[in-house]
C-alpha cells in the first residue's frame, strides 16, 4: 500500500499532483472508500453534522470532494457485526482510501476490531490519511494526543510506517500546537517524529519517505 499522510487534507497543488502521481491516473478515473470513523471519537468533530460534511464532501479541507469516479463509505465499526465476504472485496478493488481526522486512537481500535488494519499492507491502492487518519498509523501518538482512552490505557497506533507525527503545526485555531510544543513532544517519542503543518503531506512507498510540502514542517530524531 501507498500511504499519503496530511495534517489537512489535500490542500494544495503539491500534495495533489503527489497524489495523481500515487494513483497512477486522474482523480477522475478512480474510485473512493471514505472512512469517518475516527471523527466519533472526538468531542469536537462527532457524531453528527461534521461526520456528514466530511462524508457529504461539503467541509473546507478537501478530500471526499475532489472529483472521484465514485466515493463509498466504508464505516469500521459496522464491519465486525456483517460477513468479510460483504466488504474485503469492496476494500481491494478500491483505488483509495481518505481517512478522516478525529480521534487517532478510537481509529487504531476499531481498525484492529473491524480487521481493516491486517488487511492494509496487502493493497495495492492508496491511503490518504487527515490528521488522526495520518496519525493512527504511526507506531505511537504520544500523551499530548490522549483523548479517547483504549483497553489497553496506552498511546500505541499501528506502526505500519516508522515514524509519529504532529499535525496541525502553527495551526490559527490551536494556539497550543506551536514549534516548541512539537520540540517537547518529540522529545517523549523516543523514535522519528515529523511536526507538519496543513500545507504538507508525508509520502510512503515501501520503504522510502518524502515530504511534500508548501508549508511549515520538521523532522525530530532521537
């Protein structure tokens, strides 16, 4: 699988040339799975009018509202309670995924719950995760991104790439996600960690890492 990881979404000409060229043809072309999952975990986004902007394609941030051939909604924690048979072909023969943001946690646990997560690195298509959807796949969040507490009480994500990440880098509406702020919760990761900011995306494939980026951003190493 492909991952294309934003703080933002697909917010400028870079990041979406990054993703044609990640697909392998126009937008117009490929068809969509839309998961909004991760917004019911967290107080600001859901459940309710924001879940149905996201999926509607009527937010700010795009994503669901680029031009796809055709935008599904794959919802994780109705898929333990129906048959794989029902949704894993649908999954596969997807050309992209977009994860929403939310709660990055609550995202990690039904995507274990719901069996999505051991399918991923099977595909062949495109992840494009938003903030808590970059941010869950990633091997931990860190305590500065704790909202909806798991079974297992820890900050561990599902570590199919190998660094964190801190969205929303010098955001206007969150006077808290500051450089230093970034500096001091890399500093508790013990491991890489990249503060970007809505301008900026991370490219996967395989094993190599590139930043896309009209914006603001930094890597932290240990």
């Amino acid at each position: 699988m492909k991952y294309l990881l934003t703080s933002g979404g697909i917010m400028n000409k870079s990041i979406q040339d990054t993703l044609v060229d990640m697909l392998g043809k126009p937008i117009a072309d490929c068809n969509a799975l839309c998961i909004p999952t991760a917004m019911y975990g967290h107080p600001w986004v859901g459940p309710g009018v924001k879940a149905w902007e996201f999926i509607s394609g009527k937010e700010a941030n795009p994503m669901v509202n680029l031009g796809w051939k055709s935008v599904g909604i794959l919802e994780l924690t109705a898929l333990p309670s129906i048959d794989e048979e029902r949704w894993i072909p649908l999954v596969q023969e997807t050309d992209v995924l977009l994860v929403s943001g939310g709660d990055a946690l609550y995202l990690c646990h039904w995507m274990r719950q719901s069996g999505l997560a051991d399918l991923l690195p099977t595909l062949n298509s495109v992840y494009v995760g938003m903030s808590a959807g970059s941010m869950v796949m990633t091997p931990k969040i860190g305590e500065l991104f704790v909202g909806w507490t798991p079974p297992g009480g820890d900050d561990e994500t599902l570590g199919l790439v190998d660094f964190s990440i801190f969205p929303h880098l010098e955001h206007e509406m969150l006077p808290g996600n500051t450089m230093a702020a970034a500096k001091k919760w890399a500093s508790e990761i013990n491991g890489p960690a990249y503060a970007i900011d809505d301008q900026t995306a991370i490219v996967v494939i395989g094993g190599t890492v590139e930043v896309v980026s009209e914006g603001n951003w930094k890597l932290f190493t240990p």
